[in-house]
C-alpha cells in the first residue's frame, strides 16, 4: 500500500488521538499533512512537535495565538479558523481526510474536501444527520468514497462487501443502551452529568457520550445510515445489545443475517477506514468467546428514551427537521454538561424547537445553514425562558 497523507481534523479529541495511535503503529503506512484542534493548544502543540505536520489549524482564537507563538521557530505552518480549515483539505498533499471534529462544526470542511475529490473518514456523524442528501450527493458526482467510522456503519460497510446494495432487506443498528440502560423517568430526572459520561463499554468525547446515555447517538446514527447507504426509512431498525460485541448486522432479501463482532474498541473500525480497501495486521486484544458467555439483545425503550424517538421522526420526517434536531440537541448536550438543563428536559427542548421551526422540504446548504441558527437561538430561548 503507497503511503497515505492524512489529514486529521479534531486531531486532539477521542477518535483524532486514537488515529494519531495508528499512524504511530504504521508509520510505513500513513504520514500526516494536517492536523486540527479547536481549544487544545497544549496537545495540538505536543502532536505538532512529534509528526512534523506541513500544516496546523486552530479554530478558537485564543489557542491558535498560542499555537502560533509555541510553532513559530519550526516547519510548521499555522492557520486560523474554519475558512483555512476549508483551505488545507484541499491541498495536493493531502490523499485522506478523516473527519473526527465534533459536532456540526465538521460540516464545512467534509464538504470542502470532498469537493476537492479527497477520500474521507468519517466520524463526524452529525455532517450527515445535518446535510445528508446534499453531503451524497456531492460525493456521488466527485466519486469520492465516505468510508464509515462510526463502529454501527463501518460493521455494516464491511457486511456489504461484496454484497449489491439491492439484495438489503434491512439493517439493523446495535446499542449499548448506554449507563441508564432500564432506568426509568423517576431516577432519570435526577441524573447529573459526571453519571451520564461513564459509559460502560466505550470511551469518548463529552458530547457523544451524552448521546449515548440519551440513546439520541442511536436517532442520529439511524439517520446517518440512511444517507450512507440510501435506504428507505423502514429498512433500518435499532436493537439495544448491552455487551457491545455485535456492532451492527445486515439482513439480506433471502432473510440471511451477516453480522461484525469484535470487542468494543474504537481503534479497529478508525484503522479499517484509515487502510480501506486493506486490511492491515494490528496487536489489538483479540475477542474470546469464553469471555463472553451471553449476548443479548432487546427493544429499545422509545417512552423513557424520547430522543430515539424524535430522531426517528426527524428522519421520517426529513427536509431540514434533522437538522433542527441536531442543532437543538447541540445546544441542550452543552447546557446539561454545564449543569443548566436536566436529562429528561433535553427531550422537551429539542420537541418544542422541531414543533417551532418552519419546515423546510427541499432544503438548500443556505437553508441548511439558516435553519441550523434559527434552531440554536430557538433551543437557548427555551433554556433561559423556562430557567431550568
Ligand atoms: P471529542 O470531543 O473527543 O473531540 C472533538 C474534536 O473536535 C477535538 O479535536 C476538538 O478540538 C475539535 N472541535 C471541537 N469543537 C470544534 C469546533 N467548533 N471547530 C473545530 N473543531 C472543533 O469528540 P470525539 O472524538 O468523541 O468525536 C468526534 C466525532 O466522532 C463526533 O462527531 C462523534 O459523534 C464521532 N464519533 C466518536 C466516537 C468515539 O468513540 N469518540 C465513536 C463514533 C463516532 P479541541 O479538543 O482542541 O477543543
Ligand atoms: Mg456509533
């Protein structure tokens, strides 16, 4: 395999640092180009240092004067804000792109790299759940190829090798169903955020983890799904798998069932996207069934866990209500990590601010965009009117 030049956009979060990991394990494989960070000065400092980008991107003012000061006597290069973000993804030099910055604010540079014809990873999910039909659209007319590196899609990915995409009767996602898996309402309503980020089986970023104690990373990985292999709503289905050993299975129109297994480490599905079409040899812990003696599997509880279900309205729905959803989800995640919202009042927020906006059918990027503000300053107004 020639060597790939990576780019690595939220280089300094969970997903980003277990790439750079990767990089460290195959470094005959990959190099890296660009890295990205948005506060974390001192890490994008330190990565800096150890991997010799050609270039460093800083999205929050202040860490990038930082940035820019500690890099300043050395070979790599530093810019500012998401406009060079949008710049440097384009670069010649640059052969993959791995989008791993959280949240909608990975939208515009997965966008600028695929116009620019890059081969993308991705993990950013919400660029999907916020401008799907767009996002593939693009990538369609650019043939540019979106490996998945959500652990659900990637599973599905490799599932579908081989497979024509016509032969899919239906998929079906696994959950974990996260730390409140079978809590009910009374002992929800009192959670607190140190609680809700002790996920049992992964670890990851703040606001993912939040998602997963909401099950709403499920609604927005549905919605992803759609897109990413353009199925029909009613093909895909959820079921909560608490061991997290099966990470997602395909059901075929002969009623045959594939599925991926392997134990819960984020680093297998970020190398399969990083080697894609290889596969390459790791040390990884291997799984064992002895280890394991049940798997289990279950409904989902849509009652106590609303934002699975107002996701999966979002994604009936469509047009912009996605987007309204993760925009709404955004601000209400932020205020439940800074103790100003309560777990079950998330829901609330994110139904009042999807039932206010206008509905958009075919919405435009513009719109896209438009609808996404319009959904944040919806979604604070509701937090401060009701003082929660
Ligand atoms: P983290 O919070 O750990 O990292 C986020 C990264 O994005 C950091 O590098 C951060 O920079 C950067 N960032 C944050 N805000 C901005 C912004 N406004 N502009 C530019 N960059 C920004 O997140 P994760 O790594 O957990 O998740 C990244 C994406 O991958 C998410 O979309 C998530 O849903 C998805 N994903 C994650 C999984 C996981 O196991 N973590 C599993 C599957 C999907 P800094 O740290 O410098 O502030
Ligand atoms: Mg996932």
């Amino acid at each position: 395999m020639a060597q790939k030049r990576l780019a690595i956009l939220g280089s300094t979060g969970s997903i980003g640092t277990q790439a750079l990991a990767i990089v460290d394990a195959h470094p005959q494989l990959f190099s890296v180009e660009i890295l990205s960070a948005h506060s974390n000065a001192a890490l994008l400092i330190e990565q800096a240092g150890k991997y010799q980008p050609n270039a460093v991107v800083v999205t929050d003012a202040k860490a990038y004067e930082t940035v820019k000061q500690a890099l300043s006597g050395s070979n790599v290069k530093v810019f500012e804000g998401h406009n060079a973000l949008n710049e440097v993804v384009q670069w010649d030099t640059v052969d993959f792109v791995l989008g791993a910055i959280v949240g909608y604010a990975g939208l515009h540079s997965t966008l600028s790299a695929i116009e620019a014809g890059k081969t993308i990873g991705l993990a950013n999910k919400e660029t999907l759940v916020v401008a799907g039909e767009l996002v593939m659209q693009k990538a369609a007319e650019k043939r540019v190829p979106i490996i998945p590196v959500d652990s659900e899609h990637s599973a599905i990915f490799q599932c579908l090798a081989g497979e024509r995409m016509d032969t899919i009767e239906k998929i079906i996602l696994t959950a974990s169903g996260g730390p409140f898996l079978g809590k009910k309402p009374n002992f929800l309503v009192n959670v607190k955020k140190a609680h809700a980020l002790q996920h049992p089986n992964w670890s990851m970023g703040a606001k993912i983890s939040i998602d997963s104690a909401t099950l709403m990373n499920k609604g927005l990985e549905m919605i992803e799904a759609k897109w990413l292999f353009g199925l029909q709503n009613e093909q895909i289905e959820v079921v909560i798998h608490p061991q997290s050993i099966v990470h997602s299975l395909v059901q075929f129109t002969d009623g045959s069932i594939k599925a991926q297994m392997g134990l819960p480490d984020m680093k297998l599905p970020i190398q399969y996207a990083m080697a894609f079409p290889q596969r390459i040899q790791n040390d990884f812990p291997r799984f064992q069934f002895k280890n394991y003696g049940t798997l289990t599997f279950e409904d989902p509880d849509i009652k106590t866990f609303r934002n699975l279900q107002l996701a999966t309205q979002a994604m009936y729905k469509s047009g912009n209500m996605p987007c309204v959803l993760n925009a709404a989800n955004e601000v209400v995640v932020n205020a439940f990590i800074n103790n100003k919202v309560g777990f079950l009042e998330m829901s609330d927020i994110i139904e009042q601010t999807m039932e206010q906006l206008p509905f958009i059918e075919k919405p435009n990027m513009e719109e896209l965009i438009a609808s996404d503000t319009e959904a944040r300053a919806y979604a604070e107004q509701l937090l401060q009117n009701n003082d929660y």
